[in-house]
C-alpha cells in the first residue's frame, strides 16, 4: 500500500490532544511534516516533543476556531500544505430545550465554519499544485439521533454534506475530500464522560470503545495515496451496528 508522506505537510486541528494528536503521529510515523494546531501552548509543546521523538518533524500553531479571524489568521501562518485534517471539534450534549444560543453557536462556529474557513483559504492552493487531500473528522451522530446530541450531529452532518461539495468542487484538479465518521473514541475529550461512556461502546457490534488510534489509521489511509480513487465519502469507523433480535 502507498501510505509513504515523505515530502508532504499536514496541518492537523485539535492535534493537541485525542483524535487529532494520534493523527499528527501517525501522519509523522508516514514521514509527514506536521502543524500541530490547537489552542493550549504547553499541550502543543506536548505534541511536537512527541513527533520528535519519533523522529519526525513539527511546529505548533495556536488558534481559536471559534473566531474567524483567528482561522485565516492561522490559515495565513500554516502557508503551504498538502494535508489538512480537519480534526478539532467539541461536543456538548443537551436537549433542544436545553440548548442555549451560545451552544448552537459555538458547535456550528468550531465544527462547521472553521473547517469552511480552512478549506476554503488552503485548499485552492492544493489545486494550484494539482494535488492534496482533506479528511474531516465527523461523528455517528451526524446520522444517528441521540437524545441530547441535536446541534453536535447537525453541525457534523452538515460537514459531511460539504464533503461531497468539496470533492465534486476539487476533485477535478486533483485534490480528494473524504470523512471519517469516527464511532465512540477513547481520548481527553471523553473522559469526563467517565464509565458511563463504555457503555456506549457496547452499543456497536464490536461490543468496545475505540482507541484514538484506530482512527488515526483511518484518516492516514484516506490522506495516503493508497486512496487514490476515494473522493467525496464518508468512511465509518463506527464499530459495526448490532443486529436486531
Ligand atoms: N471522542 C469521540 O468519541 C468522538 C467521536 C466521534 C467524533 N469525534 C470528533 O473527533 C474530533 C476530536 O475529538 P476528541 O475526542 O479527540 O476531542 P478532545 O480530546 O476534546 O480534543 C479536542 C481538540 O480540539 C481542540 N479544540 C477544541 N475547541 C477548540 C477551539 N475553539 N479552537 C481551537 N481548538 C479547539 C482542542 O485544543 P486545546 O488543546 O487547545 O483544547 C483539542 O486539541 C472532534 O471533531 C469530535 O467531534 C470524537
């Protein structure tokens, strides 16, 4: 399988720590230089020491995506890059009822304009050149209803609508566009979810939650040339649904 990165670099968002930290080392361990994005500077300082340890190459990148100006801001200082995972996200679960203006706003600003915001100041360079890819990071909850994840599925359901639209957009000058549709992961982000979250896992088939890393494979491979032919999808790693009865 091609999955060498050698000669690439990816900006990665949210790198600081669960899903997208996994990503920037395994995007690193493929020979991808790496932007760690994220907010946190000793977090970020955390990563790179990471990425260097395994050898690798990477610089931190501080923005908050919640504030346009800080994503062109932060799309300005990344410059050239032929990687861009759109990885950073928050999930604060609510009732309708219960979701006030400043929740609707924050899960459409973080997980909905800032991967617009990125894409659209990157990604026309990637087509300059002929070549890139972006994989976004969503969620089963973009298709599944849960009680109290309506604004998190909506925001991330409407990533992967923009997914098809950025593939069909860019697709012809040579960039590729996917999502991982990542299932219940174990990271810093859930774990004040506490036990209560195993539970989720034993939802799925596998009957488990899913370690950051097994999603980081998947966002390597759709980034990886070993992809070639994959645009516009949306790739679950959700673990399976169980059988009824
Ligand atoms: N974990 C799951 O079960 C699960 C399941 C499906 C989908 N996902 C999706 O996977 C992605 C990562 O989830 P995770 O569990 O790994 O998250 P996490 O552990 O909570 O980490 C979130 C990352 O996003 C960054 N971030 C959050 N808000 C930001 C903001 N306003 N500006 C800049 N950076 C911000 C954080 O940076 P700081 O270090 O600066 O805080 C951190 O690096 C999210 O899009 C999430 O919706 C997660």
């Amino acid at each position: 399988m091609k999955t060498d990165l050698t000669g690439s670099t990816a900006l990665v968002t949210g790198a600081t720590a669960g899903i997208g930290r996994a990503t920037a080392l395994a995007l690193a361990e493929h020979g991808a230089a790496i932007v760690v994005h994220g907010r946190d500077p000793e977090r970020g300082a955390d990563a790179v020491a990471r990425i260097d340890a395994l050898g690798g190459t990477a610089r931190f990148e501080s923005a908050d995506l919640s504030d346009p100006a800080d994503v062109r801001r932060l799309a300005a200082a990344v410059g050239e890059i032929d990687i861009l995972v759109n990885n950073a996200g928050i999930f604060r679960f609510g009732s309708t009822v219960d979701t006030d203006d400043a929740a609707f706003d924050a899960h459409v600003d973080i997980n909905l304009r800032a991967p617009f915001l990125l894409v659209q100041a990157l990604v026309p360079a990637m087509a300059a050149r002929g070549r890139g890819a972006v994989v976004n990071v969503s969620s089963g909850a973009a298709a599944v209803p849960g009680r109290g994840s309506g604004i998190y599925g909506a925001s991330k359901a409407a990533l992967e609508s923009l997914t098809r639209v950025w593939a069909a957009e860019f697709g012809p000058a040579g960039v590729r566009v996917n999502t991982v549709a990542a299932g219940p992961t174990r990271t810093e982000g859930t774990a004040v979810f506490g036990d209560q979250f195993e539970a989720v896992g034993q939802l799925t088939a596998l009957r488990r939650l899913v370690d950051a890393d097994e999603i980081a494979n998947t966002i390597v491979f759709l980034a990886s040339p070993a992809a070639g032919y994959v645009n516009g999808t949306v790739l679950t790693a959700l673990g399976g649904t169980p059988a009824v009865g």
